[in-house]
C-alpha cells in the first residue's frame, strides 16, 4: 500500500464515514456493481464512497476523486483509484 492510499482509507475512517457507505474493489463495472447509472468497466483498486448531493466530506478537498458517478438524482459516487 502506498503512503498516499493509507492517507486516503484514513482520512475517510477518521471523517466516521460509515462502513456501509464506502469500499475498496477491484476490476468491476460501475453499474453492476455500485448500481451507478454509468456504465464503465474498471481496471485496477478503487475506494468508493456513496454521498448525498449536498453532502461534503472534508477529505474530499484534499483527496480528488478519479471518477464522480452517479447513483441516482441526489446520491454520487466518488471512486479513488488506489495505486
């Protein structure tokens, strides 16, 4: 794990960001899987974290999402891809 994925699972633990709203997986379609409306087919680790519209997680100004998906009208899926 590289210094930069270990910062990211810890900002995002530390910011009490519930279990059932963020993961980590690994060569997935973003649609079978998350339940995006997107259809992407990714290679590679990512975190993925599930947040309402309106909501702001501070680590998300120190960390950019690779991808931001949406789930439906009022939830996105920010995904991280992890090296």
């Amino acid at each position: 794990m590289t210094q930069e994925t270990f910062k990211l699972i810890d900002a995002v633990c530390r910011e009490g960001v519930a279990n059932d709203v963020w993961g980590v997986a690994e060569d997935f379609n973003t649609s079978v899987h998350l339940g995006s409306i997107e259809n992407i087919d990714l290679l590679g680790k990512f975190l993925f974290v599930y947040r309402e519209r309106r909501e702001h997680f501070p680590f998300i100004g120190k960390h950019t999402p690779t991808h931001s998906l949406h789930y439906d009208e009022d939830t996105i899926i920010d995904l991280y891809q992890l090296n």
